[in-house]
C-alpha cells in the first residue's frame, strides 16, 4: 500500500498547538506521510506570541526542492508565510512542481490578535498565492484583508468567497467561527454555496484550529477525496480535536489531534 505524502510549508509553534507542528500531527492522524518547509520560528505559547524569526527565502526553497526531488506531494498546505519574498519563492516551487492540491490557508494574524504577516505581503498572497489555490481558508478577519470589505454575517462571508475565487483560487472556504451560533464556515467552488456547520463549543479559545482545519483538508485531498468531501471530513475532525482538548497551558486551549474517533476523516 502506497502512503500519500503531503506538504506543509509554514511556521512553527514552540508551543506545539498551531503551524507546522499542528499540520504534522494532523497529518498522521489523517493518514497521510507528512513532510515540511520551515518558513518562520516563533516563540509562542498557548498565551501569544513573544518573537518571530524569519527563515531566508533561498532556505524556504531549498526545503521545498528537497521534499519534491525525492517525494511524490499529493497535496500541499501554506500558512504562515510571513514576507513577500518568501511568498514569490513559495509560489514559484508550486509552479515549478505543479502542486495542484494546494491548500492556501492566509495566515494574517493569530487568534490571539497577533500580526504574523507583513502589511507589503497581503497585496502580494492576494496576486501570488490565490491563483495557484484549490481552496483558501480565511478567517473573517483575513477574508476582509483580502477582499478589502467588511464580513461580518454569513452573507458577507458568501460574498467574500465569491470575490476570493474570482480574484483566480478554484475554491474558498470563509470560516465562521468568530460568529455567536453554530460554528458556520462557507464554501463557494465556483459554481455553488455550501455550508458546513458544527455546533460551537463552549470554553477557552482553541488554539490551532485553523492550522488543523486547513491541514486536514490536504490530507482528504492527498487521500484522493473531492474537495467537499474532504472538508466536511476536516469540519468534523477539527469539532473532535476541539472537544477532547486537553487542558494544557494557561491561555488558547490546544486541540487534541488524536481524538478518539478522529484518525482518517
């Protein structure tokens, strides 16, 4: 049996909760051989983030050039990528290794209000990074840097996917979970809207749970689903990882990736 292999190309969390070691544990639990390209080190915990240390372009693609010379990538995963030359860099090896499963997650800022992307870097993810997308998955808060409109409701979040994918990704998915309710997250694929809805679970702020979402999502794709159904999967994964979370740290509460119940979406 051949084991997919996936890719994430992000930063890394000293605090194990979010970024590539969130994407790591995700991966295996999913299924799937995960493998990866450093772009940043923070110094971070379950409370914030305290220093940023950027990796240099040219390393953030030597990474990248290891992983495909030697691995066939079924399907890739971005998230923090913090300056715009490291986004050309990123962009190019996509080309260069016609990654078609890429999923784009727009990291932007942290949950815990944050900044983890540069301001010169959002015009630059928005032109660079979105073409080259089988789906994006921002938050309210990144859909509004990408779109440059307010999205505050579901209908804003319906309308931000459609500008996200005429902007040239093939999907996006707009999360909800700043909303009060039902934890609601919209996909537009290019031809219709749907929603994925989980109940919203109370407690702490977790911590992570858009690395995850976005690394499961790859995981599906690399396993060979169709996009919906490897975010519904996600969708659940996530809502499981969420409620077991242990209770670790003093601030965000970390997701609990081997779930009972979680392993393969």
């Amino acid at each position: 049996m051949i084991t997919p292999v996936a890719l994430t190309i992000a930063g890394s969390d000293s605090g194990g909760s979010a970024g590539i070691q969130a994407d790591l544990k995700t991966f295996a639990a999913c299924g799937v051989f995960g493998t990866s390209a450093l772009t940043a080190l923070t110094a971070q915990n379950t409370r914030g983030v305290t220093a940023i240390a950027n990796v240099e372009p040219a390393f953030v693609a030597a990474q990248i050039d290891a992983v495909a010379e030697d691995f066939e990538i079924a399907a890739a995963k971005t998230g923090m990528l913090s300056r715009a030359a490291i986004i050309d860099v990123v962009a190019e090896r996509v080309r260069a290794y016609k990654i078609m499963n890429l999923v784009v997650d727009p990291v932007m800022a942290a949950a815990s209000g944050d900044v983890l992307l540069e301001p010169d870097a959002i015009e630059k993810m928005r032109d660079a990074m979105l073409p080259l997308a089988a789906v994006v998955t921002p938050n309210l808060r990144e859909a509004e840097l990408l779109t440059g409109r307010s999205v505050r409701t579901r209908e804003d979040m319906t309308r931000a996917a459609r500008t996200i994918v005429s902007a040239g990704a093939r999907a996006a998915l707009v999360k909800g979970g700043a909303l009060t309710g039902d934890a609601i997250d919209v996909l537009f694929n290019g031809r219709s809207i749907r929603e994925f809805r989980a109940p919203r679970i109370s407690g702490p702020r977790a911590h992570g749970a858009g690395c995850t979402l976005s690394a499961a999502i790859a995981a599906g794709l690399a396993l060979g689903h169709p996009l919906e159904h490897a975010i519904a999967d996600a969708k659940a994964f996530v809502t499981r990882a969420i409620e077991t979370s242990p209770r670790i740290g003093h601030g965000a509460r970390p997701l609990n990736h081997l779930a009972p119940g979680g392993g393969r979406p």
